[in-house]
C-alpha cells in the first residue's frame, strides 16, 4: 500500500508489500469461537498485530488507522476494553467507539496537550473528562481500560480509575477505530469533534483486548511494525 498524501512535516513514509494470515482463538469458558484474528504479515517477515506484544504503529497521516468494524456483541452492559500505548505525540486520537448507523454514540479517549482525555457522546450524557497531573507524551507504555457497569462507565489509566463510574447513556457500541479517525464515519457529529486540529496521533497500540470479541478481523491501512 502506497498512500500520495502526507502530512506537513512527513517527509517520507514507509511502504509495504502485506498478506493477510487468519487465525482462530477459542474462548474455552463459552465453548465457543470468541475471536477471529486477522494479522498482517509485511515484507521482510514481520508480522503486525494489534492484540499481539509487538503491536502496531499508526503513522502520523490521516490514512493511518486500525478498524474494527464489527464486535461479537454490542459493547454494553459487563463488558472491558483495554490496551497499551506508547507515543510522544501531545495531541491525537488513541480510540473511539460507536453503533453503526448512528451519528452521535461514540466513547472515545484522545491526547490532548499531553493528558488523556476521554469524551462521552450519548443522546442523555455528555462529558469532555480530561485526566490531570498524569502526561503520557513522554514515550512510555501506558494503559487504557474502559468497562461498562450497567449505565456506568469505568475509565482508568495505568491501573487508576477516575471520575468514579462516570454515566454514560449510549447503547452498545458495535465498532473500534485506533489512531486516527475513519472515512466510515464521516457523517458521525460526534467523530467529526475527533478530526485533528493540533496534529495526529504518531505512536505505537498493542494488547488489545475486548471481552464481546471480534466478529470480522482488524483492518490495517497505512501502518508500520511497532520497533
């Protein structure tokens, strides 16, 4: 995958020749196929994986994103998502969550000058909910959990909660989108509060874990191995 566009200030981009490798987890407390893994194996050997130890590098142009277009489940009511990143970047997307086929549900946590800030966008709640003291710009791995409790939300970061379940009013989520936003979600008026104004997130996602499972595999446009 070649991508023409880039950022200002890119001024090269790293290209590669990818095949497509499916596997199959099986969860087996449900007895059942919980998780269907596509990785991305690029030229030279690597492979890329977003729920592996290595992870993903999403590059800063705006093509450069992961996208999980269907859950298992819907993400509601007793369900966990987490992660780990890495990124010197003080501004950018880290992940959002939405329905499909509505324009206004998402959860989502971005950088924002060098704080986590996780927004809540549902028809009966709405939050900007920034975590303060804490920079996570400075290049180390750190840790996202996002778990519903009923209509709560329980948001941490490295293993510490904050903002004591804060409500959140939307339906399950059906979609995952890391790194920057997805031309999918064009329409939605809560994405489009996502579109980089003060620079694109550059940096590395791995460990990628959610409890509904994943329905259709990861889809990886314009990303690199993770060094």
């Amino acid at each position: 995958m070649k991508i023409n566009t880039l950022t200002s200030g890119v001024t090269r981009l790293i290209y590669f020749v990818c095949l497509t490798l499916t596997s199959f987890d099986v969860d087996a407390r449900n007895l059942r196929r919980s998780l269907q893994r596509e990785r991305t194996s690029c030229k030279g050997g690597s492979v890329v994986d977003i729920e592996g130890d290595a992870g993903v590098k999403i590059e800063p142009i705006e093509q450069s994103n992961v996208y999980i277009d269907t859950l298992s489940e819907p993400f509601d009511d007793g369900h966990t998502f987490r992660f780990e990143f890495k990124t010197n970047s003080g501004n950018g997307t880290l992940f959002y969550a939405v329905r499909r086929n509505d324009v206004y549900d998402m959860v989502s946590a971005e950088i924002r000058d060098g704080y986590v800030q996780f927004k809540v966008r549902c028809k009966s709640s709405y939050a900007d909910l920034t975590i303060p003291r804490f920079r996570v710009d400075d290049g180390e791995w750190h840790k996202i959990k996002f778990h519903r409790k009923r209509r709560k939300g329980i948001f941490m970061l490295d293993d510490m909660e904050f903002f004591e379940q804060y409500y959140v009013g939307c339906q399950g989520f059906t979609s995952l989108n890391f790194g920057n936003t997805n031309a999918e979600h064009d329409d939605s008026f809560s994405v489009q509060e996502l579109q980089p104004k003060n620079g694109q997130f550059e940096g590395c996602i791995r460990r990628v874990e959610i409890s509904t499972g994943i329905e259709t595999p990861p889809k990886y446009a314009a990303i690199s191995q993770c060094n």
